[in-house]
C-alpha cells in the first residue's frame, strides 16, 4: 500500500487550506482597515488644527499616534498571556465586534463641539479602538500554528508577514487615499463597522480551538499570580536570548521611523512640497512599493550578503534617503533658473528617495522578524510579540512625541536631518563594529592552525619494552 503524498508546504499549499486562507483573509481585512482608519485620523485631526487654527500641530497630530501605541505598552504582556490561555476563535470575534464599536464612536463626534472636546474625543476613542486591535495581533499570530501543518508553518508565517507590509502599503498609500477621496472620512468609518461585522462573523467558520488545560497545580495559584508569572516568563525568555534581543531593537527601530515619518507626514507635504495634506499619497505610496519590492526580493538578497550586514548597509542606506527627501526641494530651488521647482519635479525627486526608503526598510524588518520567529519557542510565541510590542511602543513614544515637538520648534526639514543622522550613525556604527569583528576572528592566534609545522608539539618517543 504506498503512503499518501506529503505536501509540500509551499505558498500555493498553505492557501489550498481552507481554514488558514479564512483566517488569512481575516487578517487582511482588518489589517487594511485599521491602517486606513489610522490614515484617516492623522486626516481628521489636522482639519481640526486648520480650521481652528490651533499651535503645534504636529503635536496635536503625534498624540494620535500615542493614542493608538500605548495600548501595547500597558496591555501587550497581558494579551500575549490571554492569547496564550483563551478560547481563540471566540476572542478574536469579540475583539472584532469591539473594534466595530469604536470606529462606530467615531461617526458620534460633532465638528460643532469645542475644539478641545473634539482633540479629546479623538483621542480617546483611538485609545479604545487601539486596545482592541493590541489585544488581536497575538491572538492571530498563536492561532496561525492550530490551523496550518507542521510543514506549512514557514510558508504560512512569511505569507502573515508579507500581508502585515501590504496592508500599510494598501490602507496608508492606496485605499485609505483613495477611498477618502471618493466617499469621504465618514462614510468610511461607516463601512468599516460593517467590515468588522463580518469579519467576526467569519471567524466562527474557523475550527474550533482547543480548550486550554490548566495542571492541578496551576489551578491551585491565583489567577492573577499566574498572569504575573506568565508575563514575567515571556519576558525573561527574551532577556536571555541576546539574538531575540537585537532582533526586537531591529524591528523597533524600523516602526519608530516609519511612525516618526508618518506623524510628520501632513506637515512635510504642505509645507516642504508645497501640495494638500491629502495627497500625502503621492509620497507614501512610492514608500509602500518600495517595502512590497523588497519583501519580495530580500530572500534572494539575505543569501546573498547575510542578514546582519543587509540591516546594517540598509539603515546607512535609509538615513541618505532621509537626508535626500528633506533637502530636495532646496536643493531643486538653489538649481532652477527663479528659484522654484515645480512641484512635480519635486514630488518625483521624493518619490524616488521615498522608493529606496521602503525597500531599505522592508530589507530590516523582513530580517527581523524572521529572527524573532526563529529564535521564539511555539507554546510562547504569542507572549514574545506582545513583550516585543510593548517594548517597541514603549520605546517609540520618546522620539515620536519629540519629534512632532520638535518639527514644530525648529522645521520638519530639520527634525528629518537628525532623524537621518541617527539610522544613519547607527547603520555606520554596525558596518564597522561587523568589520572589526570579521578581522578580530580572522586575527585571533590559532597556533595549530595559522603557524607551521613547528607549531606542533613534539611527538613523545614510544616506550621500549625492557
């Protein structure tokens, strides 16, 4: 009797499984909807600042982002724990419907309040909405290995992986644009409540998970002490493993330019392009092909040079492309005959460097987050991307919050120098301490080895028998 034909595990494979291309297909959808939502907030709240005239928009604008990152820094380790314990299916339905009430919270608030009522509201529902997309993400990612086989988990992550980057490229640089164009902020608001219905709706035709079975001695210890201790495990896991540290300082490295840039965004398009902060698009979108091109060409380049020197080239890379982005205009103006590009020129310019921006980045995190996966156990997944969220957060909230200060104070142009200065330095820094590391093994005394014959000891003389 011949044995049945194995799978092979490939791309097309994992998506012939019905129940993983349903929950691919989950995180597509809610993924595309909350990049466009936060798209379409970063929108909302720079109106407010124009037709109020208010101070400090960048400021007004970076609290936004804040809003929607600190759920991961107060909740990330408890929803890498209730990823890890719940009934999975169930949660990430409900996480859904929450969602849909939040952005629903959204269509509630009036542009007739007071301003300072309107900033509030914003803030707070995008809190809330924030906590329930923190508590999806592990939930979804711990529930990838109980619907796709063994042999399809490689293909199934980097599947995850490569929609998670689509996702910004599509709702920030394509459908959030676009849709808002057409049927403006309010009717997407409102159609995204209907997404998330039937998103959770489409999470209870995926199989049921297994019921979490507690030992006799876990069910002997509080609940909270457990939550503790399970939260205090997945931290120390990640603090004894220095591979997974610097992997997690790669990727928090990368969302925090990527999140800086964004909350920058507005005020560079009006104020150093010269367009409307709604064609915001015409940058970003470049940027997003950019990370999709080097999704799809970084295996072939990882083989080719290494992962640690592609991150380290690639971040010197990405400080120029910052640099380039924030003196093009000048630079077109000192050039031209008057003294003023055309805008197209300018945003053509831009779109390059924004280009090679997204392929540099993508060349980071892709690397990265393979890393993390590697060197993360199955049965506490979850709980190290919930602490890598949260330290991300954590870490991201200083140069975010300043930054936005900062551009206010001083000029984007000059916040995107310095920004540039530190991936840059940081890149530069790596480059050499690789080299100086690649020479000190090549250098290291190896007597045996690097030295000639003599080097060797001396055979010692048999013993004759008497």
């Amino acid at each position: 009797m011949s044995a049945a034909p194995r799978s092979s595990g490939g791309m097309g494979d994992v998506l012939r499984n019905g129940a993983f291309l349903r929950l691919w297909l989950i995180q597509a959808v809610t993924q595309i909807l909350q990049n466009m939502i936060n798209f379409a907030l970063l929108l909302r709240v720079r109106d407010v600042v124009e037709i109020h005239d208010l101070p400090n928009a960048n400021t007004a604008i970076s609290l936004v982002i804040l809003a929607f990152s600190l759920p991961a820094v107060l909740f990330g380790p408890i929803a890498g724990v209730l990823a890890d314990r719940s009934n999975k299916r169930l949660l990430m339905a409900i996480l859904n419907v929450a969602r849909a009430g939040s952005v629903l919270l959204f269509l509630t608030i009036r542009p007739g309040w007071h301003v300072e009522t309107i900033l509030a509201a914003y803030y707070i529902v995008t809190f809330l909405f924030g906590i329930a997309g923190q508590f999806f993400a592990p939930v979804l990612g711990a529930t990838i290995p109980l619907v796709a086989r063994r042999e399809q988990l490689m293909s199934a992550n980097a599947l995850f992986n490569l929609t998670n980057t689509a996702a910004q490229l599509i709702g920030f640089a394509a459908a959030g644009p676009i849709v808002i164009r057409i049927m403006g902020v309010d009717q997407m608001f409102a159609w995204s409540v209907v997404a998330y219905l039937i998103a959770a709706a489409l999470v209870f035709t995926l199989p049921k998970t297994p019921k979490v079975v507690h030992t006799p001695t876990e069910e002997e210890i509080h609940p909270m002490r457990r939550l503790w201790a399970d939260m205090k495990e997945g931290l120390v896991y990640i603090l004894q493993d220095p591979a997974l540290l610097k992997a997690i300082g790669y990727l928090t490295l990368a969302s925090t330019t990527f999140l800086t840039i964004a909350t920058l965004g507005p005020e560079f398009v009006t104020s150093v392009i010269g367009l409307s902060k709604e064609d915001i698009g015409l940058v970003v979108a470049p940027a997003g092909a950019g990370i999709l091109i080097g999704v799809l060409i970084v295996p072939r380049v990882v083989r080719r040079i290494g992962r640690q020197w592609l991150i380290s080239v690639s971040m010197v890379i990405a400080g120029l492309m910052m640099v380039l982005m924030a003196v093009t205009r000048s630079v077109l103006d000192w050039i031209i005959v008057g003294g003023d590009a055309r805008v197209n020129t300018v945003v053509l310019f831009i779109g390059i460097w924004a280009a090679i921006l997204g392929i540099c980045n993508a060349f980071i995190l892709v690397p990265s987050q393979t890393m993390l996966q590697e060197r993360s156990h199955e049965a506490i997944r979850a709980r190290v991307y919930a602490t890598f969220f949260t330290i991300s957060n954590t870490v991201s909230f200083v140069p975010i919050f300043f930054a936005a200060a900062a551009a206010d104070l001083f000029g984007v142009v000059n916040v995107l120098l310095v920004m540039a200065a530190v991936v840059g330095g940081l890149g530069i820094f790596q480059v050499f301490h690789a080299r100086q590391s690649r020479w000190a093994r090549w250098n290291r005394v190896r007597p045996r080895h690097r030295l000639g014959p003599e080097a060797l000891p001396k055979p010692r003389p048999k013993k004759t028998s008497a």
